[in-house]
C-alpha cells in the first residue's frame, strides 16, 4: 500500500513500478488543492482506498463531518463517471 497526500505523492504514484496492491487516497490531506487535481485523481488507473479521517485519526485541515462527507461523495460520485 502506498498513501497519496500531496499533488506530488499523486504524480508519483502513477510511476511506481511495481506498483503496489493499492493507494490510500487521503482527501482530508488532498482537500486544500482537490479542485487542482480532481481530474488527475479520475485519471488514476490504479486501486484506492478512498478516506477523509477525522481529526482524532490523524485527519488533517481540521475538517468537519459534512466537510469530510462532501470530500468522499464527491470522489465516488467522480469515480462512477469513469
């Protein structure tokens, strides 16, 4: 498993090889610049795990529930255009 936290993290993930089983795609990390790579996210031909953890878990931005929620919806909703 390889975890994506930055614009970088999601350039290099689509380069790694071998690539790993699958990617943890951490929205709470991701949320300040999630416009910016939206597309590049949809791009991705590779398994994610998709989270926005909560503060406690180790979440970042000090996101709120509905902020948290409104992140993943709007992944899975991009994902199901793929």
């Amino acid at each position: 498993m390889a975890v994506i936290f930055s614009r970088d993290d999601l350039i290099r993930a689509g380069r790694l090889r071998p690539s790993p089983d699958f990617f943890e795609l951490r929205l709470d990390a991701l949320e300040p610049v999630i416009d910016e790579i939206e597309p590049s996210i949809r791009s991705l031909n590779l398994p994610l795990i998709v989270t926005a953890r909560h503060p406690r878990e180790g979440g970042l931005n000090s996101l709120s529930a509905s902020r948290r929620a409104a992140l993943l919806r709007r992944t899975l909703h991009a994902s199901r255009r793929m």
